[in-house]
C-alpha cells in the first residue's frame, strides 16, 4: 500500500475539509464530484467481473458520494441500482444535488431492500461516513448486517458504515468490506482494533487538497512504515566487537516454562545483540540452550543470586515465562532496583498492575488483557479505545507503552506521539510470538538506541517478519521462532541501507 503516513480524526479530516472549501476556494460539490470520480476509477480494475452493483447511500455526504458513483457507473453502461437508507428529507446541499443528478441521469432511486442485493455482483457503501458517535441501530443496523449476509464484495466509501472513524470500534454493526477508499485524510481507526477487519484493503485519494492545507494540522497519530525507520540502525563499523552491540539479560522461565525465555534469548541475538545472558529457574538451566550454545544461561534460584548478572547487562528483558509467584516476584524487584532500560512484558507486566511503579527508561508490551489489568479496566473497554489505553498506560507508567494486536501501537510519555504498525496478522497469535518481540526490542536497546527508537523499529521488524513467514508457508501453524530469520534479515538489509 503506497500510503500517507499521517493519520487523522473524524474532527481533523472535517477541518481539512472545511479549509479546502474556505480557504483555497474549492466548492464542496467538487469536493464530492471528485470523491465518487476517484471509487469509480477504483472500482473497474479492483472488482473487475463487476456488471451489476448495488450502491446503497445514506442522507449525509457519504451517500452523495454514493450518487456521484452511481451516475457514473450507469453512464459507464453498468447495471446500477441505487438503494437509500434513512430519511430523504435529510438530504441536503452537495448530496441533495449529486441525488438528483443520479436521478436525472436515468437511475432509480429504491428504499432499502435487502432481498435486491441478490442481484448484484458488488455492493458500494455509501451509508454512513466518518460522524458515527452512538450504535448503530433500527434500519441503518438492519441494512449493514443485510449488506454483511449477502457475502457480496463490498467497497466502502471513506470508511465502512458502522465502523468509529477515530478507535477503530465497531458500533453495535458494522459493514465488512473488501476495499475502502479514505478520502482527504486516512482516518486512524482503520489501522487499529476491529478497523484492519472491517476495511479491508485500503486506498487512499486526497480529492486534491492542496499540501499546504496539511502542514497547518499535527496528525492524530502516523503509519509506522520502512520509509520512517530509515537511519536508524547505523551500519556495523569493520572493527566493531560484541562489546559493541550490548549485552542483554533476559530474566524469566519459571518451573515449567523454559521455552519463553529460551526464545526471547535467541531472538535478541538474531535482532543484533552482542551477548545474551538467561536468568531463569534452575531446575531446568541445564537444558535450555542445549540447541542454541551461544546463550549463557544460569539457574538462579533468588535475587541475590541475580544481582551479579545484573551488573555486566546494558539491558534487561523482564517477564517471558517469569511467572507471578515468589521467584519471579523477587526477581522483578531485583531487577527493577537496577535503573537498567528495560523492556517489560507478560507476567512482569502482571506483576506491575499489582504493584505499580513508574519509571522513564522501560518499554511496556502488554497485549489488550495486560493492559486492561494494567489499566483497571475491562479488555472490552481498552479495544475500545486503544490509542486511549496507549496514552494512560505511559501517563500511569512512564516509558514507552507498546499496545499490541491488529495495529500495535507505539506510545511515548515524551512526545505524547501515537505510531501505528498496521502489518502482522492473525497467524502471529500463537505461543511465545510476544517473548520474540520482548528480545527484539532488548537487542535494539543494547545497540544503543533509545526506547523509542527501539519500540518503533522492532514493532515494525517484528511485525514485517510475521507477514513474511505466513507468506512462506500460511497463517496456519506459524511458530514464533519461524519469525527469526526474517527479523535478522530485515535489520541487517535497514542497517546496510544506512551505511550507503
């Protein structure tokens, strides 16, 4: 997807609007001819067995985009059936205009009926747009779940009906496209939460706002892309030694849980670090890098067994397979006393929803449970509003909090930015994907980047690396260690790049 990397709100996208219109002279109803020209141009080589479609528009500007559409497919010689849903007498303006040019072009204009889509080989959505505040409900709920039964492609116009143009949400429905085109502005929630589903593919066309117009909003919060992270990891010097690039210290593995930490470990050395040392439980210290050599493992039974390993770490890796009981426990206060950068996750983060503590030299990585029980909330209540849950989580706990799941974002307390990595996919929800990321993020660190950079590049790395490996071989199956020898590649190929 060749898209912008600025994301905004429904409220910014409107303002972008607005001074399109006010101050650059450019007339809303173009705004809207150029709006239904662009998902026409779309809609022939991206559903091209297309012939009969069904374009089903609310009152407001979205549906008006819908009418351009309609007129200009059924001038194309398209079987066009235009569907309204909601009151006409709300009809009003540009979308009022762009109805009756549908009309007067030859196109009849029916109320909803979910049994004429039927006929169609693709729907168009045009209902809602991006001013959704409430559920959806009564005849525009009815029409959005219809439109989902029919099992039909669906381009969504800006954003899919039902869907929170700002979180990502879905408001009691919404519509499941195979395609949107976002107009003027990407909107954030198709990035995040349930908004990667719903939309689809997604395109992108800014109806020819000029540039200027955006330099004067900050975005709500930006893509994290390739394009972004170049320079960040600076090519190896020649004479460069393992001193160099750090020294990790992954604590976990609890009694029965030697594979977390086993692979955070590895997966630090693959994404860079010099050295990797594992402080786990000893009844199985023995084993663990019994097929990896190159990690140095210790039992350690208590902190104060720990506090010498401590010492030679530029950074610790805190929570893979750590556990909630006393070991672990101990071992989290042991490493927390260090004032070491830290990279945070799974029961280390249990642990710290139940003894809070702040600091500004650690990355949190909790999936949507973690940071509800980090937060006092509800997981329902955080998918909600994940870039919300992003923010109070650094507000509460400093750092870099690292939201995973479909659009992980990257939150910082220092610059109170929002990145968004919209790769990865469902095949990453498997055992131990997240102590992987957990030792990418910690090697990063001990190369000598600063958490933020860190954060941004490992997300991107890991994520890029679990896309990769679904494409070698599915989603289905996919282990975390299969991840390994993208990320390596995808490091060395950005630090390279750097060095030309």
């Amino acid at each position: 997807m060749n898209l912008p990397e600025a994301l905004y709100s429904a409220n910014q996208v409107r303002e972008l609007d607005r001074m399109a219109i006010a101050e650059h002279g450019i007339p809303g109803h173009v705004l809207m001819q150029r709006a239904g020209a662009a998902a026409f141009l779309l809609l022939r080589p991206h559903f091209p067995r297309a012939r009969r479609i069904a374009v089903v528009c609310g009152p407001g500007n979205n549906g008006g985009d819908g009418f351009v559409l309609a007129r200009l497919a059924h001038e194309a010689g398209m079987l066009t059936q235009v569907m309204s849903v909601g009151e006409v007498s709300k009809t009003k303006g540009d979308a009022a205009a762009a109805r009756q040019g549908c009309e007067t072009a030859g196109v009849t204009i029916r109320n909803f009926d979910a049994n004429l889509l039927a006929e169609n080989d693709l729907v168009v959505d045009a209902l809602l747009g991006t001013g959704l505040e409430r559920e959806v409900e009564g005849e525009w709920r009815a029409a959005i779940e219809a439109v989902n039964r029919s099992r039909l492609p669906v381009l969504a116009l800006d954003i899919p009906s039902g869907l929170h143009a700002d979180t990502g949400q879905v408001m009691g429905a919404a519509v499941r496209a195979q395609a949107t085109l976002s107009f003027i502005g990407l909107k954030a929630g198709l990035f995040t939460g349930a908004g990667r589903e719903q939309a689809g593919e997604i395109f992108f066309d800014d109806l020819g706002v000029p540039s200027a117009i955006y330099a004067k909003l900050i975005p709500f919060a930006h893509r994290l892309t390739e394009r972004s992270l170049q320079g960040v990891l600076s090519k190896r010097l020649r004479h460069a030694h393992k001193g160099n690039a750090g020294h990790v210290l992954v604590i976990g593995g609890d009694k029965g849980m030697p594979g977390a930490v086993r692979l955070a470990g590895e997966a630090a050395y693959r994404a860079g670090a010099g050295l990797v040392t594992l402080a786990t439980h000893p009844d199985h210290a023995a084993l663990v890098n019994v097929s990896r050599p190159e990690l140095i493992v210790h039992g350690v039974a208590s902190a104060q067994e720990l506090r010498p390993l401590v010492k030679r770490a530029d950074v610790i890796a805190l929570g893979p397979g750590l556990g909630q009981g006393d070991w672990g426990r101990a071992l989290l206060s042991a490493a927390h006393e260090t004032g070491l950068p830290m990279v945070v996750d799974a029961d280390g983060l249990n642990c710290l929803a139940a003894d809070p503590s702040m600091r500004d030299n650690w990355i949190l990585t909790p999936h949507p449970g973690e940071a509800a029980r980090l937060l006092g909330m509800t997981v329902e209540e955080v998918q909600a509003d994940r870039f919300t849950a992003a923010h109070e989580i650094t507000a509460s706990f400093g750092g870099v909090c690292v939201l995973k799941g479909s659009g992980t974002l990257v939150a910082s307390l220092y610059d109170g930015l929002v990145e968004v990595c919209d790769r990865g996919n469902p095949g990453m929800a498997s055992g131990g994907v997240g102590d992987v990321l957990t030792g990418v993020l910690a090697a990063l660190i001990a190369q000598g980047l600063d958490i933020k950079k860190a954060a941004r590049l490992g997300v991107w790395a890991h994520s890029v690396a679990g896309d990769e490996a679904a494409a070698a071989g599915g989603e289905i199956g996919l282990l975390a260690s299969d991840l390994l020898p993208y990320i390596r590649a995808h490091l060395s190929r950005l630090a390279d790049d750097a060095g030309h």
